[in-house]
C-alpha cells in the first residue's frame, strides 16, 4: 500500500527543512523522510553524559539583520517569537604570531576599519578601500538577488551604479586575487580579515571572491548570533511546521530508491525503516532532495542517472571539519579565555595560503606541528547549553575524509584519542590549567560526518564555490534537476552553512510552487 502526498522531502538537512516547512504552509500535505534518529542532519545538538553537544553551529546572521534568507524565511512562516537568537559581539579574537597580540575583530564597517588601522597603521588607506569594496560588493548582491524589499531597492537605486560595477570588476577572482591587488604581500592583515576562512573553504586561490563577500561580508557588516539552546531548536520547529500543517515526518526512514512516472517524471519514494528494514512506498509529484546529488543518483533508475548527475559531475566538494566538544567542570573564561570565538592560527602558517595545508596534518599521527584550529566558548554567550553546569567548548579544523577514511575501526579509534588528546594539550599551552577542567569529551571526524550526513567525502558546505569562468546570471543557486518534479533543496544547490542552506531551500519551495502553478494552468 502506498500512500500520496503534495511533496516528499528526502533528508531533513537545513535546506530539506526549510523547502518542507515553505511547501507544507503553501501546499500542506508533504513528507519528511529522515535516516538518523533526530531531524536536522548537521544542524543538531545531542547529549553526551550531561554534555549538550552543538554539531555544528557558532554563528549564523540573525533573522534580525536587514535583508538575507534567515530573515525572509523567518518572516514567511512567522517563528519569529519561537526562536532566540544569542548575539555574538565580536566576529572572533585571532591568535597569530604573524600578527602579534591577540587581537578581536569586532562586528560592524566602522568597528572593524577602527580596529584594523589601529593594529595595522601602515595599511590605512587600503584596509578603507578593501572594506568599501565589500560593502559595496555586498550591496550589489543584496540588490540583484532581491534580498530587500522595495524601499531598500529605491533608497540604493542611485548608489546601484557603482555598486553593480565593485561586484562585476572582481566576478572572476578568487580571494587571493582581490587581497593581493589591496594588500599586496602583507600576509598578516589577511589572517586579521579572514582567520576564519575554514569554516567554509581551506584554500584562498580556489575560493570564489563573491564566496567570501556574501559569507564574511554578512558578519562584518551584520554581525552574527547563535540559536539559544542550540542548533537543534531550529530544525524541530521546522520539523514541527510540516506537522501541523497536516504532513508527517519519519525519523529512522532511509529513502532507497525514487521512482518515476511514465514521462520520467519524480513519482514516488521508496524508503526502508533503519530499525527493522521494512520498506514502504509513498507517492508525490514533487521531491525535495536534500541528500547530496551522488546519493541521489544511486536512488534513480540506471538509465536516468547520467542526465541526472551530468551539471554535478565534475564539480569538487566543499571542505568537511574535524569538530571536537569538551566539557568543563568551570567556565574556560577561568583559565583566561576571554572571547566566544578565537582562533588559534599555528607559526609555521606564514602566509594566507597556507590555509591549504592544515588539513594534511590531521594525515598522520599528532606530532609537533599542529593545525589551526577554531576555538568556541558557548559559556561567553546566553547560548542556553551550559545549563547542566558543564561548560562546553567547541573546536573546529578544516578535514578530509582521506584521512581517516583506510583505518581499521582500533585504528581509527585511536587516532581520534591521538588528537583529541593533543587538542586538549593545544588548549592547555594556551590558556594553562584548562586540561585538568575537561570531564567529559567527544569528536567527530570527516568520516563521521560522511557516516552521518550521507555527503560525498563528509562535506560539509556542499561543492566548493570556485571562480565562475563565465559570467554568472544571477545567484548561484540551481534547484532545478534533469528529472521533472525532482529538485535540490541542501547547501549543494548553491552554497552551505545555515544562511546558505536555507536559501538552497527557499529557492527550491518557491521553484516548486512555480511550477506546480503553471501545470495546473
Ligand atoms: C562542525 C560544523 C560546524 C559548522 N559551523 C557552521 C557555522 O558556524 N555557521 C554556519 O552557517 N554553518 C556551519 N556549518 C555548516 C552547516 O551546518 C551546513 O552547511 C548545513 O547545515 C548543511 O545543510 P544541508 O541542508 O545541506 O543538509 P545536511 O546537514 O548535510 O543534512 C543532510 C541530511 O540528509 C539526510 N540523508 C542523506 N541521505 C538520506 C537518505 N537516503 N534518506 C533519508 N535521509 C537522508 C542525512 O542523514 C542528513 O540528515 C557547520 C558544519 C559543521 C559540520
């Protein structure tokens, strides 16, 4: 017996989430479909002893900042009042012994440009240049991906000129490229704008300059925020929406196989119960595909694979991320610790580039060498997740899964211990006495996250955004799929992290219902 819905939604990532919740208010009846036993596939937090782990997030853009997909999701389904949002006064702290002392880069154009010529005096007239060229870049996206509403676009119509051309000058180029016409070879100013660059991408020669002028862009300039209570509050909400509007949502479901209609048209979903291995068959003319592509090209039929998976082919992966959580039994701000994000960039990274090579360390065994790794302290924020009285504290380190991907499972358990030991001493070597407060601890690898996220080499922002060699049209985002009825709703339709993700899934719902409309005339 099959059962028919409006939408089957297969995977219950960000952007499987929101494409479900938008179609569920529009359409009503949709189907969630979940592998693992809670919905939100890296945006989930879980319990370790009374350790509450986040998965994935440190920052997002609140829902509050002018323009962007949070807020317009926010507003379509109305959670504004369901969801807190922790503010994030500074962007992070870097410790890099390129740059001398420890030093914050705070949230805001006049904030950040105060602080950078206060540290880099000799820079002055380029750090003015480089951070107008952002906002102007920034601007230009808002303006042609319609992230305002029509006083906003009236208001900048007259700056839009100027704007248009920041963003075009530099559509091709990479970051280094647009560093190295305004910073030239003075390698410690990058690490100050750009520290974090791992949390989306480990190589600024590959990395698309427009990449960094949506994601870094919109923390400099709107500053950023954590979900109170967790990553987790936000998938169950969306989660929750499709209930109420008549859907249903199955965790512990992994879909097999996605079964086509006469005209090659997406038909139905078969899926398997992860506990007892029955399979049942649920019908529905539109599919959203939060699973990564190489997953969903397994689930078609042999002959439509190819044209499937032909625009995905050749496309490279994002990076994937070591992440490792500890709970300490006082707040780390005891041992010095003194920002919600800090990271700790390692000597023998000298220049910008060498971002690249940091995770080829986590290669082989621990040794002297190690690589940069990212630092939050969720206990400096109202973040709702050292409630237990243990205080978590994140790490995050740019990963493959090559480098875990051969090992016997003792092998591999040991190499975590391995580093999960020398993380902790890292810590230790920076804010001392830190070590004898960890009680409880966790890590996950890049094999972990392909384990648990079903993506391709356990990426975690979908495909890398490289320069375009073509001028792009419009956003980079593609929902659409060789198969009618069947569209991409994950960070591998565009781009990842929250913000991105929830776009991927807003312009997935919104492309549906389109098309839907225009079938039924
Ligand atoms: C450690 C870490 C830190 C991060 N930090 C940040 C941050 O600070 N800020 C930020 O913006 N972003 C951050 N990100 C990135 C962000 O979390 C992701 O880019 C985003 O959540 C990806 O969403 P997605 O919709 O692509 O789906 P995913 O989260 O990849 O989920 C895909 C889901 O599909 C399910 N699935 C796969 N195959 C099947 C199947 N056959 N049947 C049923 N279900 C299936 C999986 O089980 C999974 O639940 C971080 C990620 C990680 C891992």
């Amino acid at each position: 017996m099959s059962k028919s819905f409006d939408a089957i939604i297969i995977g219950s990532g960000l952007g499987g989430l929101t494409a479900g919740a938008l179609f569920a208010r529009a359409a009503g009846n949709v189907l969630l479909l979940e592998r693992n036993a809670s919905f939100g596939g890296a945006a989930t937090t879980y319990q370790r002893g009374a350790l509450t782990v986040e998965a994935s997030l440190h920052e997002t853009t609140p829902p509050s900042a002018p323009g962007g997909f949070n807020r317009k999701l926010f507003e379509a389904l109305d959670i504004e009042e369901d969801i807190e949002f922790a503010p994030v006064e500074n962007l992070h702290e870097i410790r890099c012994p390129l740059i001398g002392d420890p030093f914050v880069l705070p949230h805001g154009t006049d904030a950040i440009k105060a602080r950078l010529v206060e540290r880099f005096p000799h820079q002055k007239k380029n750090i003015r240049a480089f951070l107008r060229h952002v906002w102007r870049s920034r601007q230009a996206v808002d303006y042609l991906t319609g992230a305002h509403g029509g006083l906003w676009r009236l208001a900048h119509a007259a700056e839009f000129p100027l704007d248009l051309w920041a963003v075009y000058r530099d559509v091709r180029l990479s970051l280094s490229d647009v560093f190295a016409r305004f910073f030239g070879d003075d390698e410690a100013i990058k690490f100050a704008l750009a520290a974090n660059l791992p949390y989306f991408a480990d190589d600024p020669d590959d990395i698309w300059w427009i990449a960094y002028v949506m994601v870094q862009g919109g923390f400099l300039l709107g500053g950023g925020a954590y979900i109170k209570g967790g990553s987790q509050m936000l998938s169950n909400r969306l989660a929750e929406i499709i209930r109420e509007e008549g859907g249903k949502t199955l965790a512990g479901r992994e879909a097999v196989a996605i079964e086509l209609g006469p005209d090659g048209e997406a038909a139905g979903v078969r899926y398997r119960s992860t506990s007892d291995g029955t399979e049942a068959v649920a019908r529905a003319p539109t599919i959203f595909a939060n699973a990564a592509p190489h997953v969903i090209e397994g689930m078609l039929p042999v002959a439509s694979r190819e044209a499937f998976m032909e625009p995905f082919q050749d496309r490279p992966l994002s990076i994937s991320l070591l992440s490792a959580t500890f709970g300490l039994n006082q707040r780390p701000s005891a041992f010095g610790l003194s920002s919600y994000s800090t990271l700790l960039i390692p000597s023998w990274m000298e220049r910008f580039s060498d971002f690249k090579h940091s995770a080829d360390l986590l290669s082989e065994l621990p040794a002297d060498t190690m690589p940069m790794i990212a630092v939050v302290d969720y206990s400096q924020i109202d973040s709702g997740l050292a409630e237990s009285g243990l205080f978590p504290l994140n790490v995050v380190s740019p990963d493959r899964l090559e480098n875990w991907q051969d090992l016997s499972d003792d092998a591999y358990r040991q190499k975590k211990d391995a580093w999960l030991a020398a993380i902790i001493r890292r810590l230790d070597e920076e804010w001392p006495g830190i070590a004898d407060a960890v009680v409880e601890k966790t890590m996950s690898t890049a094999r972990s996250m392909h384990e648990y996220l079903n993506t391709p080499g356990g990426a975690v922002y979908g495909f890398e955004l490289r320069p375009p060699e073509d001028l792009p049209r419009g956003m980079p985002i593609t929902n659409e799929t060789a198969i009618k009825g069947l569209w991409l709703a994950s960070a591998f339709a565009g781009f990842g992290g929250f913000t991105g993700s929830i776009a991927c899934g807003t312009s997935a719902a919104q492309a549906a219902m389109r098309d839907r409309e225009t079938s039924r005339g």
